[in-house]
C-alpha cells in the first residue's frame, strides 16, 4: 500500500487525541508511518501499533528542539522522500500548519489546511469561509501535506495491533534552518483542563462575563472541558490571550461548544462554526450567535451556567 507519513511531534506518554485521529485517517488513504521527533516511550509505540503503523522513523536531532520550525519541515520532507509518500498528515496548529507549509515548499506538494476528513485517494474535506460551507480539496500529483482540524475523526484502533519498530532516522539540515534559535521557554500553568485546540467540548465567555470567568470555568470543569474566550475578553485583560476563539485566535472544532456572554461577530464565528453542537446563552434574544446555535438560551449567564452545573453534578451524583 501506499505510505502515509504521520509527523508525531513533542512525543509524550502514549498517543494525544488528535494523533489518533491522523492515524485513523491515514489508514483510509494507505499504510501510515511515523515520524517521531525525539525519543518515543514505550507505550507511545504500543498505541502506534494498535493505531496500524509498524514502521516507526525516530529522530532526536537536537535542532528541533534547539530552533524554530524549520528544521523540522526539512526533516518531515526528508522522511517523505524516503519512505515515498503520497501524503503527509500534520496537525492543524499554527505550528503544524507553518511545517506543513514549509515542508510542501520543499516537496514542491500541494498543501491542505483545516482539513476534517480525508478519502482513499487523500482528497480532503474541509470547513470554509467560517463554515459557510463544505468543500472536497483534491491535489492533482502526490505527495500532498494536509494539516487535519481535531475532534474531525472518529479515532478507531485495530482490533490486532501491529508490532511498532522504531528505526534511527537523521537528515542534513540546511544553514538556513538554523536561522531562528530558540532563547527561552515559558512553562504553561498546569489547570487539569485539556488544551482548547483539541478540546471536545469548550465553554467560552465574552463581554457578557464583565471580568469574572468562574462561571464559564466551574461549567468547563464539569463538562470536563477547555475554557475559551471572545477578543473582548482576552483584550480586557480578563483572561490570557492564549484563551482566545475567533479569527484571530484559536480555530477550535469541538464536539460541543458553549457561548456564554459572546455576540458572536464574524471574527468570532470564524473560530468555533465548526463545533458539532453549539450551546450559546445571550442575554439579547438578536445575537447574531443564535443564527449558528443549535440550542439557544435567552438569559443572564449568571443564573443559566451556576444552573446547569448544579444539575451536572445532581446527574454525576446520581
């Protein structure tokens, strides 16, 4: 079969959602195979190999983790070449898509962004224009790099693992990827809540909150979710900037997404239209976020979100 080449960054213990996902879909399109940057555990091979993939590229080269992206769009286009892929599958963060970028340069290979399904033949189903619609992208030749959105792919394991060999795997690195070193590293503040680009459900506040997030944050916590934030709100200096879901923020496609206290501009909508389910509470009955809300609750965010956590933890107890 074809090879379809998975880029495992930053490998931890065992896999992250959204790398299940991208092996899940490789497997639609060909025989996928890894590309681990840094030194894989053993239970992150154990779960490649239930995830389909037996041949396990493994580099530790210390540019990727010394300089910025570069070095690892030449190294993911190095291990393209050598396994010759028809597809490279990366993940939809504004660092995956700048790999994805760079490595299709160097491929000269058609790239797809914000992808949410591909097929046998790697064409790519994608959200557009702030999920206005649905398009099927297609490359005319191999390979093609596409960077999928999480929470797109119904992740599956094998029901008989394969057995993940790691193979060392090293490639020259131009002067050019040594450009951009990296000088300092900020440790995130641990919260227990998962991280919003791959949250399956996010609950998000705006202007409508007037500086206190402990309701959008008791609800995402109960929800065992991710907390977001409108521009509003993250510019007031309400909450971290990293926090913020819009045009300018995160492009999130959670299984449910909660708007509390946002009006839901373009810009907002732009970020969070993909969302399967979308919950908004407003206190304006014309909030332009009703156009897209599944379910729409007219009321103070303040007395509906206390409310259902209330009744969450009743049905937790129960």
């Amino acid at each position: 079969m074809n090879a379809v080449l998975v880029f495992v960054d930053h490998p931890g213990t065992g896999l992250t959602p959204p790398l299940r996902e991208m092996l899940t879909a490789a497997r639609i399109a060909g025989d996928p195979v890894a590309l681990v940057a840094g030194s894989p555990d053993p239970q992150l091979l154990a779960e490649l190999g239930e995830y389909g993939v037996s041949r396990v590229l493994v580099s530790e080269q210390a540019e990727l983790a010394e300089y910025s992206v570069t070095p690892k769009a030449e190294l993911v286009a190095a291990a393209a070449r050598a396994v010759g892929a028809v597809g490279v599958l990366l993940e939809n963060t504004p660092e995956g898509k700048d790999i994805a970028g760079r490595s299709a340069v160097l491929l000269d290979a058609a790239v797809i962004s914000d992808a949410v399904a591909v097929d046998a033949g790697l064409a790519a189903e994608k959200s557009v224009l702030a999920g206005t619609y649905a398009v099927r992208a297609a490359a005319v030749n191999t390979p093609v790099v596409i960077s999928m959105k999480p929470n797109s792919v119904e992740a599956h394991p094998l029901e008989a693992p394969l057995s993940a060999q790691a193979e060392p795997f090293e490639t020259e690195f131009s002067a050019a990827a040594r450009g951009a070193r990296i000088v300092k590293r900020r440790e995130q503040a641990v919260t227990g809540r998962p991280a919003l680009g791959s949250a399956r459900i996010v609950v998000a506040g705006g202007r409508g909150v007037d500086g206190d997030f402990s309701p959008i944050e008791a609800l995402a916590d109960a929800l065992g979710g991710a907390v977001g934030a409108s521009r509003v709100a993250t510019d007031s200096g309400w909450i971290d900037h990293s926090a913020q879901v819009g045009q300018t923020g995160s492009t999130i496609s959670p299984q449910l997404y909660v708007s509390a206290g946002i009006s839901g501009a373009i810009q907002q909508k732009a970020g969070m239209q993909t969302a399967k389910v979308i919950v908004a509470v407003n206190q304006d009955p014309d909030a332009p976020v009703f156009e897209i809300a599944d379910f729409g609750i007219v009321g103070d965010l303040f007395q509906v979100l206390p409310q259902a956590v209330e009744e969450l933890k009743r049905r937790q107890q129960g």
